[in-house]
C-alpha cells in the first residue's frame, strides 16, 4: 500500500478552544490549501465534564452554554478557512473526545487529522492519557499532533 499525499481530501480538525487546537487548526489551513482537501473542524463537548458542572446547575443550561462556545471557537476557525479559500464545515458532538474523533474519522472517511497535543483537560490528563495519545492510537487514518513549540512558532509567525 502505498501513501500518497493526494488522497487526503478530507481533513478533520479537533478544536476546543485552547491555544493549541487554535494553532494547529490555522497550521492546518495551510495542509489543505496545498491539498486542495477540504478541513472538518469539530467540537466535541466532553459528556463528562458536562456530567460534572451539571451537578451544580441545569444540564440543559450548561449544554447551551458549552454550544454557544464551542460555535464561537469553530466561527472562528471557519472564517480563517473562507479568508485563505479552504472549503470548510464544522460539527460539535457530544461524547468522549478521542471516541468521537476517531468515530468522525472512520464515519466521514478523512484522510488526515490535525490537532494540538494539549487541550483544556488539564491535569485530567495525567489521570486518564491525552485525548492526542489516544487518537493516535486508535485513529484509522495518520494523525499530525502540534506540540507546545511547533504551536507557539506557528501562531507566531500568523501574528507577525
């Protein structure tokens, strides 16, 4: 089997909000430009944290809430991808983020996925492995993780 670069039409972008996701979502612009391959940015509302901050107020208003921003964090990108000429579309699913990810994956056939390492969970992470680890692991299709250096070079050259 041979990997060819032409064959990715399609680009999933995991986006939560954080600096990382942010940098490697506008790396990911230029991956598609070149491909001429078509970018998915997803939100994924993490079923769990929406379980936890639901004990303390009404799901119902913490789910439009977590929609509400997760809608801003994709606009965001999806002007970014209309201003460099990307096609572009956008989902937010709820569930566990790395199951969604790699379920859109397999579900929409993409051929690529571009994320940052690290994400809001926080020290989550230690507790339970990276949401980036994990899709690694069980992602159909080659996954480009951004790190915390990469990350910051590329959104600083954007600045500039």
């Amino acid at each position: 089997m041979s990997l060819s670069f032409r064959n990715i039409r399609k680009i999933l972008v995991p986006i939560d909000g954080s600096n990382y996701s942010r940098c490697a979502a506008e790396y990911c612009l230029g991956i598609a430009k070149m491909l001429d391959a078509e970018i998915i940015v997803v939100h994924v509302i993490d079923e769990l944290v929406l379980d936890q901050i639901s004990t303390i107020t009404k799901r119902a208003n913490v789910e439009r809430e977590l929609k509400q921003s997760s809608q801003h964090y994709i606009n965001h990108v999806l002007d970014l991808a209309e201003k460099a000429g990307v096609k572009a579309c956008s989902l937010i699913v709820k569930g566990g983020p790395f199951e969604q990810i790699v379920h859109l994956a397999k579900e929409l056939n993409v051929g690529l996925i571009v994320m940052g390492t690290y994400g809001r969970r926080g020290t989550e992470r230690i507790l339970i492995g990276s949401v980036a680890e994990r899709t690694i692991e069980y992602s159909p299709c080659p996954v480009l993780v951004i790190n915390k250096k990469s990350g910051s070079e590329i959104c600083q050259e954007k600045e500039r």
